[in-house]
C-alpha cells in the first residue's frame, strides 16, 4: 500500500492533514511533520484540528501553521488521516472531510476499522510518528532538523519515553535516524516533560487526592472533576500522564483515569502492564485503542461508572 500511498502523495496537489480530537504528542508530531513534507515538495497543505493544540506541544516546528476552523473542502483533493481509528475520531467536521475526493488513513490503533481505501496500518507500531518514518524512508525522502523533530516527538510521547511495551528495534532505529537528521533528544523532552505550566501541578495534587486501589491493589484510578478543573485555572489537556501515575505503583496492573468533561459524563483513559488488554475493556464501552493504552466515554455518576469499569476489568 506505500506504493499506493506514494503515488497519490505524488499525484495531489492541495492536502488537508487532521487528526483526533483531545489531541497528544503523536497526533500533532505526525500532522506537522507529514505538513512540513508536503511544503517541501512544492504541494499547498493545511492542517486542520478541531481541537487547540496543548500548551506542551506548541514550540514544535510550524505548530503556529494550525488551523481550527475548516471551509470550502472541495479545494482538497486529498486528506490525510493520522493517528485515527475512525473517520469520527477527527470530529465535528468528519461528514466534510470524509467527501474529499482521495482519503489517506495512516494509523497504528489495533481498533482501526479500515474505513478508506488507502492505507497504511501496522497495530504493532509504537506510533504514528514511526509509520510516517517508514513512508519517509520508502519514498526517499531526505527528512530535514524540522520534520526530524515533530517524528522524534509523536515518538516519544506514544512509547512514554520507550517504556511501553509497543517499543521495538525498529522503534529505537526510528530514534536514531532521527538524531542523526537534527532532532535534539533532550530539548525535546524538556520542552514536553520538564515545562508544566503550575496549573497542572495543582490539578495533579487534587487528583491524587482521589487514588483508589482496586481488586486486590491490581488497579489503581485517579478522578478529574470539573470542579478541580475550575478550581485550579486548569485545561484538560493538562491532565496527559495522569493516568500512568498509578501505574507506577509495585503490584498495579490496569491504571485508570476518570476525567468529568460535562454532567455525568467522563472521558476513561486506561494503560495496562503485562498481559492484560485494556482495549477489550475501552470496546465494551464504545471505545478503543492498544492493548496496552486504550479510552472510552462513558455516562453517568462517577461510582456507578467505577464499578461498571471494575466489572470489565474483571473479566478480561
């Protein structure tokens, strides 16, 4: 399919890039550096989102470029997909972007659907950054200090810092290659790990305030309520890396994080270690993801939804 793939790069002329909504670090690493490709190539490009950018990903190169509002998609004569198991995933304005003539979906959720026709899907990649990597790299494709820094970050903040489980040999060779072409290991990291904004450090206070260890001390939850977030002057976005919080703990197997984004009505994100599939557990609600790394949304007050999540975990 990169050959497919290549052709209609080749081929296009005027791009429209988007990923999920509640964005991370690989959907906007991944975004900005297929839109930096595209630039360099001579294509005219735009990358929309519905939602802003979080603070921590805003010093990546041609962030300020962003677009959060979409009109006249017949401009388009491709879009492309990242980082999204589902048209819907990308928002609002996915009826509008799925009737572009040419769809592009590159993606590594083991709950992909396949819903268009081009392609390029590996579940077993650490990110999307990785497989943008090899497309570059089958296309020949000389990736600059810019483009080298947006994948190194999408990188990094999928495989949190080469910990999980999804990181393989051809991930650290990623990295390298990386490195080699500019992209500066520790700037990074500390432009996305070391520069919270306060806010979010009185947000995490409250939140641990909520710790609950469940089944036996095999899961461990943090809450996010609405009221926290008012209360603290935070965002939402500054609630990523909460959840492998609890994780950290000697003898917890699934971490939990509920974050209240309306009345009685909660985003889940869930990270799991050894071999236990989150993924099953975010399906039954309507979600998906990774093995390993999965969400879901889910409604109603916080402990009925506690123990309805408590139950899945259960049984998988």
């Amino acid at each position: 399919m990169i050959k497919e793939i290549t052709a209609a790069i080749n081929e296009g002329r005027n791009f429209l890039i988007t990923a999920h909504v509640r964005l991370d670090g690989d959907a906007v690493g991944s975004e900005l550096a297929f839109y930096l490709m595209l630039k360099e190539m001579g294509k005219t490009a735009v990358v929309y989102n519905q939602d802003r950018t979080p603070e921590r990903y805003r010093f990546l190169p041609a962030a300020q470029d962003i677009m959060h509002s979409l009109n006249n998609v017949e401009q388009y004569d491709v879009a492309i997909v990242l980082d999204c198991s589902d048209l819907s995933r990308v928002g609002d304005e996915a009826e509008k972007i799925g009737k572009i003539k040419k769809l592009i979906n590159i993606d590594h959720h083991v709950s992909n659907n396949g819903f268009c026709t081009l392609k390029m899907l590996d579940a077993k990649a650490s990110s999307t950054g990785e497989l943008l990597f090899r497309l570059m790299l089958a296309m020949k494709f000389k990736m600059s200090k810019d483009i080298s820094t947006n994948l190194y970050a999408a990188i990094i903040t999928d495989t949190g810092n080469f910990r999980y489980s999804s990181t393989t040999k051809e991930t650290f060779r990623a990295a390298e290659n990386l490195v080699a072409n500019g992209a500066n290991p520790q700037w990074i990291s500390e432009n996305i790990y070391e520069s919270d904004n306060p806010a979010r450090l009185k947000l995490l206070a409250r939140a641990l305030e909520t710790l609950s260890l469940d089944l036996k001390n095999k899961v461990g939850s943090l809450v996010v309520t609405q009221k926290a977030l008012q209360e603290t002057g935070a965002s939402w976005e500054l609630t990523e890396g909460f959840v492998d919080i609890p994780r950290t703990v000697k003898g917890i197997d699934v971490s939990v994080l509920y974050t209240q984004r309306g009345d009685n009505n909660y985003k889940l994100s869930l990270r799991s270690k050894a071999d236990v599939n989150v993924e099953k557990v975010a399906k039954k609600f309507g979600g998906g993801g990774h093995i390993h790394a999965a969400a879901c949304w889910i409604k109603g007050d916080i402990e009925s939804i506690k123990t309805r999540v408590i139950e899945a975990i259960k049984e998988v």
